[in-house]
C-alpha cells in the first residue's frame, strides 16, 4: 500500500496557491473525522478522492466555514479559518453542496437572480448559464422541487458559477446522476479547468470522473491524504488505484462503490 505521512508537495513554481491547508484538522464528538491533512490547489483542479465516510466532504464544510475546525485554511495566503461562510462566499469561494440544496418554492429563475446578485462582476451571467445548461431555460419558471436530480444539479453548479469565485468547490458533483448528466458535469469540468481563471477543489466518489478533469488527485484514507499525484500517473497505475481506492479505472467513469443511477 502506498501511504505518506506528508505527501509531496506538486512543483507549481512559487507561485502562492490559491487554496491552501495546513495541518486541518476535524473533530466531531470524540471522532478524528480528518488528520493532519495539508493540500495545495493552484490554479486548475485538485481532486480529493477516497472511499466512503473518509474525511472528503468534512474537507470542503471546513473550507466553508460549515463545521469547527484545527489548523489553517489559507486563501491566497489570508486566514480564513473562523469566519463565517458568508463572508467567506464574500472573499471569493463558490460551493455546490453534495445533495444540492435548492430551494423547493424558489423557480429556476428566481435561483440564478439571487445568486448573480450576491456575485461579483465576471465572464459568468445568467445569460450564460442558459446557454450552457439549455435544460434551465427551458425549465426556468420551474421550482427547484419540480427539477430532477440532473436539473437540480445543474442549478446549483450555474449558481455558484453566477457568484464569479476565486475557488469552486465541488462536493460530489455527480452523485446520484445519469451518465448523460455525469458526461455532461465531466466536459463543463474539463472546460473550465482549461480556462484557467478558477481553482477548483473537487470532491469526487466518481474515480473516472475525478481522473478525466483534475491535473492532480489527492488521496483520503481514514482521515490522512495516503497521497497525492498528477491524475494521469494515478490513470496509468491501476495497482495504486486498487490499494488505495479499492478499484480500477475503466474507460468510463464509474463511480467507487458501484455505478450511480
């Protein structure tokens, strides 16, 4: 089994990350939910992948401010550790929360003018938000509990794209989705990460998913990132994937227990 107590470092020049954790730590009650985890995002995306009930979505509540936590969360170098998630929305970070969490009664429509409002000025409108996601236009009068579980995720990723961040952090983006919607999410990754003008933190069951849009894949087990690697070297090493994760990657994504509907 592969495992670091300190991965190394990826060689992004001296550049300052435009997210960075030191030594974060979380507890909930007497659970050690994550050790001592230290991660860098430049700019790009770093997917954190790992089995079930492994720290991943602890890492982003921290991120954003959601759950307590030990350590230093550094956005271009600033503490934001101990602030409060709105103002941390403010410094420039999006999240699309695992799950989604729109707001049943509010339209389509209704969700995007809020978040546009709320957001600084950017490449990212509710023009093109449509544009990307033709489903919204057609369903823009719908309320969020009319959606399906695709439509309900492509809102919640143009709502935090409206918001023009720094940083986009991505909570198992897609879970629960029809491969049609995984392909979809899987190119809109790949399309930003090659613009360059967002980091992106990727929490991501989906292996495929994870190795087809990052530039670099941490891995959690029990807590600990047990390492961190170009996705493609992790692509090209199916014993690391069976060691760590417990699977292989196939020529399709799929996700680490099982396929999601």
């Amino acid at each position: 089994m592969v495992s670091r107590t300190e991965p190394p470092a990826m060689n992004h020049g001296a550049a300052t990350p435009v997210l960075e954790l030191q030594d974060l730590s979380i507890h909930y009650g007497r659970a050690h939910a994550v050790q001592g985890v230290t991660l860098a995002v430049h700019q790009g995306v770093l997917a954190v992948v790992g089995r079930n009930g492994m720290g991943k979505s602890s890492v982003c509540n921290a991120v954003m401010g959601l759950v307590p936590s030990q350590g230093r969360i550094l956005l271009a170098g600033q503490q934001i550790r101990g602030l409060a998630p709105h103002e941390i929305v403010h410094r420039g970070i999006a999240y699309v929360p695992q799950g989604r969490r729109v707001w049943p009664s509010l339209t389509v429509h209704e969700h995007l003018q809020l978040a546009a409002r709320s957001g600084r000025r950017g490449d990212w409108t509710i023009d093109r938000v449509y544009e990307v996601f033709p489903r919204l236009t057609e369903r823009r009068q719908n309320g969020g509990a009319q959606l399906s579980g695709g439509e309900q995720q492509m809102l919640a990723i143009g709502r935090a794209l409206l918001l023009n961040p720094t940083l986009l952090v991505m909570d198992e983006p897609t879970e629960g989705l029809a491969p049609v919607i995984v392909d979809q999410v899987a190119q809109l990754l790949s399309t930003l990460a090659a613009q360059r003008r967002m980091a992106i933190l990727l929490v991501e069951q989906n292996i495929g998913v994870a190795l087809q849009v990052a530039d670099d894949v941490a891995v959690l087990v029990n807590g600990r990132v047990a390492a961190c690697m170009p996705a493609a070297k992790l692509a090209r090493d199916p014993e690391i994937q069976q060691s760590l994760l417990g699977v292989r990657s196939a020529a399709r994504p799929r996700a680490l227990h099982g396929a999601n509907a």
